[in-house]
C-alpha cells in the first residue's frame, strides 16, 4: 500500500504537440457569435416635440446653393478647346507661310535675275515690196507701230478692261477675287470657260514665258506680274499690253490689227470696232473676224455688255452697235 495516491487516480501521461494544445481549447458563451435573437435590440429614438406658438412663422428654408462646380469645370473645358483651336490654327498658318516662301524661292529660281529683267524687244518684220513700193509678201510677226494710250480712242482699253480685268486699277498684279470667281464658273460650268488671269499677268505671259499650260509656269506668270505692277504704273502696263498683244493672224498689237482688220489706225476705229478686237484677245485664231465674223460679231456683243454692266457706256450707245464692221 502506497501513501500519497488519490482514490480513483489513474496516473497521467504528458501530452505534446497539436493535440495537447487543442485537448483544453474550449468555447464560452462570450465567443459565440450573437444570433438574431441574442441582439440587444435598439431602443426607439424619441422624437424631440418642438413647442411653437401660434405667432410664429415658420422657419425659412435656405435655398440651395447653385452648384458652381461644374459651371466652373465647362467654362474651363470651354476655354482650353478655343485655346488648342486658336494654337493650332497659328501653327498652320506658320507652316502655310513657311511652304509659301519656299514656293516663292523655288519658283524665283528658275527666272533670270529680276535685277537684269528688261522689256523684251520686238522681232524684226521682214517686207518684200515691189518697183512700185506695193508690198508683196511679208515674213515674220505682222507688229503695228507702239501707239500711245492717250492716242487711243477712250473705249477701247475700256473695252479690254471690260471683259479681261475689271479690277484692273485696284489689285496689284494678281486679283484673288477673280481667280475664286473663275474657280466657280468653272466648277459650275464643268471646264474652263473663265480664267482668272489678270492684263497684267497675260503681259508677263506674252513677254517672258511661253504659252505651256503648267503650274510651274502659272506661278512664275504671278511673280512676273508682281514685279511689273512694281516697276511699272497702270498705265505704263494697259500701254504695253495693247501693244504687245496677239489678235491672230500674225498681227501683234491693236495698230497692226486694226490695220489687219479694218484697214484703218488704232486711233480711228469705232466703238464695234473696238469691241471686236478687245473679243479676239481670249481665241485670236478661233475668233479672227476674215475668218469667222459670225462668232467675232457674238462675242463683240459680249464685250459691249461688259462695258455695259461696268458703266463704261451706256445701254442707249450700246444698242446701236449692232452688224459686223466691214472686213479687210
């Protein structure tokens, strides 16, 4: 019999480990998670009874307060769209400049030096004339001698100012107005049937380029004709152009063609008369009166509503000129 020993008692081993630590573990009351029932449930919040007397007013409500945010957020989104609008637009305008100078330098490389241009002069005209001084033959370009403007009967630069350049005395050397208006004749008529040259440019054309139809050549045309509105005045140039230009049939200049036509002066022909040869300037060798009068006589007509409408004469004076001037 040994002392020391409970009744009952069994001897306990030590436990180790996961099993030790879990064999205690035991869950209380408090560690379980309320149900619904166990919730304390909340006691009804008292309304507070507000005690007014009958003389009062109510109580006056704030109106609320605009919302300034956001008007401030689209007038600020407003203000940066006009902003890249406007910085966009400079920055192709400069580069449009910019391609501009560079067109105008290339183009300017291809032209004798402006410094030594000079009026070209005429070719020489050959006549073969008889024993008896009778001309018999004629070989080269048929050039009437240089009349002077103020020799000249008043409508007949008008007349060429009518129906060729109508703001001849208010552009300087290139009209951009009348280049859109050709533009959209041209557009709405389906071809070319206006141009938009001005006197200016087709003198530069008659006495420096040739007659190609090319971009190249039309741009050298616009700074030729820059330079003679710059070196020339307005009438100097309407001079050199009656002078210069080609009527068809090998006559050069109104002197030439209206001696070619009519057998008369410049100086002398009648207003029919100048409006016949203002009509040659757009088709000379289509349009020669000793070759097709019927359409050189349409398009005098033409010519003298230009006049007309541009107030050069009047619709009375107008009329009357009706029938072919007599042919040589």
């Amino acid at each position: 019999m040994a002392w020391g020993r409970k009744k009952g008692g069994g001897r306990r081993e030590p436990q180790f480990g996961l099993a030790a630590s879990l064999a205690e573990l035991r869950l209380g009351p408090q560690d379980r998670l309320p149900s619904g029932e166990d919730r304390p449930k909340k006691s009804p919040q008292k309304r507070k009874v507000v005690d007014t007397d009958d003389d009062d007013p109510p109580p006056e409500r704030k109106p609320p307060r605009p919302r300034s945010g956001s008007k401030r957020r689209s007038k600020s989104r407003g203000r940066s769209g006009l902003f890249r609008l406007v910085y966009w637009g400079a920055v192709l305008g400069l580069w449009a400049v910019i391609a501009l100078v560079g067109v105008i330098v290339w183009v300017g490389a291809h032209l004798p030096a402006i410094q030594a241009l000079e009026i070209p002069k005429r070719p020489p005209t050959i006549q073969i004339v008889g024993a008896d001084g009778s001309v018999l033959a004629t070989r080269g370009e048929m050039a009437g001698a240089n009349v002077a403007l103020k020799d000249l009967p008043p409508y007949l630069p008008k007349a060429f100012i009518a129906i060729e350049d109508r703001r001849f005395y208010s552009h300087y050397g290139v009209d951009p107005l009348g280049i859109l208006r050709a533009a959209v004749t041209n557009v709405l008529h389906r071809g070319v049937s206006q141009g938009g040259s001005t006197l200016t440019q087709q003198l530069a054309k008659n006495l420096f380029l040739t007659q190609e139809r090319t971009l190249q050549r039309k741009l050298q045309e616009v700074e030729l004709a820059l330079w003679l509105e710059r070196k020339h005045s307005k009438s100097e140039i309407l001079e050199l152009y009656l002078n210069r230009v080609y009527f068809g049939s090998g006559a050069y200049g109104v002197e030439a063609a209206a001696q070619r036509y009519f057998g008369k002066s410049a100086k002398n022909v009648t207003l029919a008369e100048a409006a016949m040869l203002a009509g040659l300037v757009k088709s000379p060798s289509r349009l020669a009166p000793n070759r097709n009068p019927e359409g050189a006589e349409k398009r005098a007509q033409t010519v003298l509503a230009a006049m007309a409408d541009a107030k050069f004469i009047t619709e009375a004076r107008r009329r009357p000129q009706s029938g072919t001037p007599p042919i040589m």
